[in-house]
C-alpha cells in the first residue's frame, strides 16, 4: 500500500545551499521511492514529502535517510519538538486527485 512521509526542518542562516544539496546527492536512488519533493514553507523552512512504495519499503531506507540526515545535521535549528526535524508518515487512506 502506498505510503508518505513529510519531514519538517529549520535551515540555519546561510545553510541552505548546503541543506538542499544534501538532499539533491542522496535521494535519487533509493529503492521503493516513488517521488520526492523539498518545499520551502518559510523563510528557512522546509518540508519533506516522499511517496513510498510501502511502509515497508520506507522502513528499508530508514537508515539511508539517517544518513542523509546526519551527512547535514548541522545546517539545522532546533525545533520547538526539541530536535532538528518533524517527521510524520502513514499510509493513504484517501486518494483525492
């Protein structure tokens, strides 16, 4: 069942040529990953959105994308949660359009 992830960031000024380029190097070629979209929602933030094959298949890059996530953890803000992203995921349970 198709699946999605948002991840929610607060880029550090300065930091963002070098937080879109992690990203650019590290998603292309990981396996289950149907689409990937950086939105930028803020001055210096950004969200995540990610169309996975399944859960599972979300599961198996889990340690990719903590790689990714630590190769720039250090472009990053802390968030109001206490840390440096806002994850959230699930599977579709409505397909609109």
């Amino acid at each position: 069942m198709t699946a999605f992830n948002a991840v929610r960031f607060k880029v550090k000024l300065g930091r963002e040529d070098d937080f879109l380029e992690a990203h650019r190097a590290a998603v292309a070629d990981w396996p289950g990953l149907r689409h990937a979209n950086m939105i930028k929602t803020g001055e210096g933030t950004y969200c995540i959105i990610a169309e996975w094959e399944s859960l599972e298949a979300m599961a198996v890059a889990r340690p990719q994308m903590i790689a990714t996530l630590d190769s720039f953890r250090d472009t990053l803000e802390t968030l109001d949660n206490g840390g440096v992203t806002d994850p959230v995921s699930g599977t579709v349970v409505l397909a609109l359009k």
